[in-house]
C-alpha cells in the first residue's frame, strides 16, 4: 500500500507530503488543490494528466519542471519528473527506468472523474482504452504487440497523407505494413477478447450491485474494429483507394469498441449472447490460426507512442452493426439513451471498478517476482467530486461496493459531512484539508 505521497510543483501543490492510508478524503473548496492530489497519482502512474496533455499547462508558474514521489509499506518506491518540454526521468526503487509502462505495470490506477461522464456517449477511444487498460496488466503478450500496430499504423498513415495516388514501390511497402498490422491485429484482438471475457462477468456482478433495476437490461459486447472473418491485410487492400483519398487507415483493431447496450427483452438478450459468442469464436480462433501467432514485436520499448486523433467512420461498424443480427428495435447501441445522468454515472463507474478483482488475481499470481508485492501494492481508485450527481442512495451502493474490492481509495469532496458515510466502511478512513495548495490531515470527529 502506498504510505508516502510527495508532490512538487504541481499547479497550486508546491510542496506537499502526506502519508495516505487505504481511504483517503480531501477536502476543499473548488479551486483548492484537490484535484491536483488526484492528478499527481495519475501522473505517476500513466505518465500524463488527465485534465492536459500538455506538461507547461499542470507545472506551477515558472517552475521548470514538477515531482512526484510514492512510497510503499515495503520501502519500494517509485518517482517521476516531468519537465516543461515533455521529457521525463523516471524510477522504480531508486533504479532508472526508460518506459512509462513499468510505474504503469507496478501502480495501476482508475479514475472516476465528472470528465469521464460522457465516456457512453463519445467515440470508441475512451471505451477502448478502459479495455486496453485491463488486457495491458492481465495480458502480458498485448502491449509489445500494440505498441508495434501503433507504429506500423502511424507509417501508414503518413504514407496515406502524401498523396491519393501512390507509386509501385509506395505500394509494395504498404503492402508489407499491412502484413505487419495484420499479424500484430490478430494478437492484439485475441488478448483483448480474453480479457474481455473474463472482465464481463465482473462487470454484471457488479452492475447487479449498482443498478439493480437495470441490470437484467444492460449488456456489454466487443466488437474487433473490422471483420475478423478475414484477414486485415486483405481488408486493407480492398479500401486502399478509399483510404488514399481520406488519407487514413479506416479500419482496424484501432477502432476496436466496448459497446454497453440496452437489450430490452430476453430473445433479444440471448440474441446478443449468441452474437457476442459466434464474433468470439472468429477473433479467437479462426483470425489466430491464420496469423504467426509466434511474431513477437521488434518495437523498442523507449516510449508509450500514440494513434492519431480518431477519424469519424460509418460503413467499417457495419460488421458490427446491431441491423445485421435482427436486433434493431430491440436493442439501442447506447445503454445511456435511457439512463439518468446518475445512473450513467454508476454504469461507468461499474465498468471501472469491475477490472480491479482481475488485478488482484494477475497480481496475487506474479507477487513472487513483482517488483512490489500484492500485499503491499494496491491499486488506485481515484474518485474526484465523488458526491456530483448521485442521491444518498446511489452514494452508499457505490461506497459499499468500493470498499468491498481490493484497492487503496483517493477521494475528493467539497464537504466534510461526506465522511460520516465512508465511516461506515472504512473506519481507519483519513481526511485531509485542501487550501491554496497546502495539505493537512484533521482527526476525524
């Protein structure tokens, strides 16, 4: 568990140590500092910001560059600079490391934040990520493989970008990253739809918990990002024209989804199931059996690149498409459409806090050579504004649920009278008050 927290220029946080325990209560008003707590955990952890990519917009005025520093219950400890120019020194028990992905693999950390409400209704990035989030730690084979796709798919693009029309040799080339992205595609579909399987049930136990109600109506199903009946090479080249003219890669496992349905009556249910189960079987099977399943990535592990910004797409869902199994009328592709913005709020936070029980089993199995052991290392659940949009009821469904779930809690709330409701649960709680950047823990009345 992470006992040490010290955080230097980080917006208003100058410096600031505190000593968490498993839950911990900022309080403040807005504009205090809270949320920067919140912050500097994540960026420890992922390496960025979840309010600014960008480093010079969350490093304090004139500073060169902002620190963050944990340590854990074993005496491990981990640390990251990030400097106005974007570069980073990072290190893992006292040892300097050169990739993002080891804090990440040590600390994982989920956030459930008001930015993160409309994750139901956006593009597939978000929700992507959140599956790409759990098959990174419960897949060791997935990211070699994604960080691979992402390179040979960003060399594509650019190629795509010089011109609509490209020569002999342009295509020979093109031809060979399409092999590349074919095989890495296959992989990565694979271990995502493993996950995926293993994450779902999680998430309806869950979701039983939260939206009881609802729960018999609500339903998750992944869809690969292209027609896994046929190999993406041979994809590719079917819509090379029409990705010159666009001038980007329209289909792929970069365009992979977590779609969170409405099923509204039980033949349409069993429908879904049967789908959901027959595009299992093409992406696990069939699409592996025809790649090399023994490629291994040859990326150098020196930086955790990024896709380009998502382009809006239409004909390439089809082979998703809810209209091709018989289900339009029956099932509305957003589960959101019908649901409060409370309730949406519990269904994102449902299929946030139903990856943690993977964690734990991944982490139980690798404690012998885990830098940081299971029974020390708990992952983090960030909770910002916890209190915005949810009733009293819906407040204790989600804080009894949490509290039931292996992982060390940071919370952010405007009032201290949150704390008599966490009491409830966690009786060691610590509060903490935020004011003009500064942090100090109050006993607990």
């Amino acid at each position: 568990m992470l006992t040490q927290l010290s955080v230097h220029q980080l917006r208003n946080l100058q410096a600031v140590h505190i000593q968490p325990g498993q839950c911990n209560v900022f309080i403040g008003a807005n504009g205090s500092g809270k949320t920067s707590l919140l912050e500097s955990l994540y960026l420890l952890s992922r390496g960025k910001s979840f309010r600014h990519h960008q480093p010079k917009r969350y490093i304090s005025h004139h500073a060169p560059h902002t620190t963050v520093y944990a340590k854990f219950a074993n005496g491990n400890s981990m640390a990251i600079q990030k400097a106005q120019d974007a570069s980073s020194i990072m290190r893992l028990d006292q040892q300097a490391v050169y990739v993002q992905s080891a804090l990440t693999k040590q600390l994982p950390t989920l956030l459930i934040d008001p930015s993160s409400m409309d994750i139901l209704e956006i593009g597939s990035g978000s929700r992507r990520q959140l599956l790409d989030w759990i098959t990174f730690h419960v897949k060791p084979g997935f990211h070699p493989q994604w960080l691979s796709y992402q390179r040979l798919l960003k060399q594509r693009n650019a190629l795509l970008k010089q011109s609509p029309k490209l020569s002999s040799y342009q295509l020979q080339e093109l031809a060979a990253w399409d092999k590349g992205l074919a095989n890495h595609a296959a992989l990565i579909t694979h271990y995502r739809q493993q996950a995926f399987e293993e994450w779902q049930p999680l998430f309806n136990s869950l979701i039983q918990q939260l939206l009881p109600d609802y729960a018999p109506f609500i339903q998750l199903k992944f869809s690969a990002g292209y027609n896994t009946e046929v190999a993406l090479d041979e994809l590719l080249q079917q819509r090379l024209a029409q990705d010159c003219q666009m001038g980007y890669t329209r289909i792929g496992c970069h365009r992979a989804d977590v779609q969170v349905l409405w099923v509204e009556d039980e033949v349409a249910r069993q429908q879904v199931a049967a789908f959901q189960e027959t595009s299992s079987q093409n992406a696990g099977s069939k699409n592996i059996g025809q790649q090399d399943t023994q490629l291994k990535s040859s990326e150098p592990q020196t930086s955790e690149s990024r896709l380009a910004p998502e382009q809006p797409y239409q004909e390439e869902q089809g082979f998703y498409d809810l209209e091709e199994v018989g289900l339009l009328g029956n099932v509305r592709e957003q589960a959101a459409n019908v649901l409060s913005r409370g309730e949406k709020k519990l269904l994102i936070t449902a299929l946030k806090l139903s990856q943690l029980p993977l964690l734990a089993t991944v982490k139980q199995g690798e404690a012998d050579s885990a830098v940081i052991s299971e029974d020390e290392v708990m992952p983090l659940v960030l909770l910002d504004d916890i209190a915005a949009e949810l009733d009293e009821r819906a407040l204790t469904i989600l804080l009894k649920s949490l509290s039931q779930l292996s992982c060390q809690v940071f919370i952010t709330s405007l009032e201290p009278k949150i704390m008599v409701e966490i009491g409830h649960y966690w009786p060691q709680a610590k509060m903490f008050h935020v004011k003009q950047g500064q942090v100090t823990e109050e006993a607990i009345n």
